[in-house]
C-alpha cells in the first residue's frame, strides 16, 4: 500500500496565501537597514542624515536605472533575488524605505519625532508582515491582513510613541493610529504613509 502524503498545511485560511521564505528575508532585511538609518541619524544628527539618505537615494536610483538598461552584476544581482519582491523597478522596497525616513525627518515637527517614526517604520512594517502572514483572524476592513498582524505593529510602535508625548494613554493612541493606517489598502505605499502620519501627528501634538 502506498504510503500516504500528508496535506499541504496553509499559513493563512481564505484570500491570505501562506507567503515564501523570501518574504520573512525581505522584513528581516527592511527592520535591519531601516534601524540602521535610524542610528545613523541619531549619531550624525539632523542635517547630515538628511544628506546621507539623500545620496544614498541618488545610488539606488543610479543601480535602479542600470539594472534597467541590463547591467548586470553578481552580487547585487544575488542581493535583489534574495531581499526584494518581483517587481519592475529593481531595488523598491529599500529605496522607498529611504524616502520614507527622510521624508519624516524632513517634515517632522521635532528631530525626536522624526526619530520616533523612522523606528516605528522600521520595525513596525516588518513585525506586522511576519506575525500577520501567520495569523488566522483576518481584519474586518482589510481581509488581506490580520489582527495578530496589526496588533503586532501597534505593540512594536508604543515605545517610540512616547517621543511624540509623555502621556502613556496619548502614546497607546499613537501607536494605535500608525497601526491603523498601516492596515488599510490606500493608493500610497506604506513606507511614504506611515511617515506622513508621523509628521502629521508631531504638529498636532
């Protein structure tokens, strides 16, 4: 008799398909270079992080375009296979990351704030992507994210959100906030909204 297979065990149930290994490296790769930034920020302070993001746009668009025009190169070309999705325009998801963090620390109320929500995107995005895609209970508003997910980033934003107020209760609704937006399908990506909720919310404070 032949031995019988076990059945494919699905990470999530209905519309959300359990996601490749490669997506767990893209998170892991997007916290590491996004906390990176932020210590970089911190030690070299406002205006030179706001040049040093900026050069490090103008070269990932140089490669962006290259690779376009069929450049090709082995270890960036290993680095893209293994970090990024499949997408049109090579090297994305860390370039907008970086427009992301320079955006919040341009527009931001405060250095402390901007700080504060570079960490949040930092962290909170790929926190929330990797408990998510392992959650069960979809969102009422989004069925293509999950509660376990959405809780994650709100937990891992807490913290930071202390930088925008001293008011625990005013921190937990920060946090709340940027998980919110975070959750919800809008035409912009999340490495752009979540910072302009960041420098919205520092001159409402």
């Amino acid at each position: 008799m032949p031995a019988k297979t076990k059945p494919a065990i699905e990470g999530k149930t209905g519309s959300m398909p359990k996601l490749p290994d490669k997506e767990d490296n893209r998170q892991v790769f997007h916290m590491t270079f996004g906390l990176l930034m932020v210590i970089f920020a911190i030690i070299a302070g406002k205006t030179n992080a706001e040049f040093g993001l900026i050069a490090i746009i103008l070269t990932g668009l140089t490669i962006a375009n290259s690779k376009l025009l069929g450049w090709k190169n082995e270890q960036i070309d290993y680095f893209l296979k293994k970090y990024e999705r499949d997408v049109n325009f090579p090297g994305k998801g860390a370039l907008m990351l970086t427009i992301g963090m320079l955006f919040a620390l341009v527009f931001s109320k405060t250095f402390e704030m901007a700080i504060a929500t570079m960490a949040i995107l930092a962290i909170g995005d790929g926190v929330s992507t990797i408990i998510g895609k392992r959650g069960k209970i979809s969102l009422p508003w989004n069925n293509k994210k999950t509660i376990e997910g959405t809780a994650a980033f709100a937990i891992s934003a807490i913290l930071p959100a202390f930088y925008f107020t001293p008011s625990p209760y005013l921190a937990l609704a920060i946090a709340a906030i940027f998980a919110f937006i975070e959750s919800i399908d809008v035409f912009i990506d999340d490495n752009l909204s979540i910072p302009m909720t960041g420098a919205i919310l520092s001159h409402l404070i």
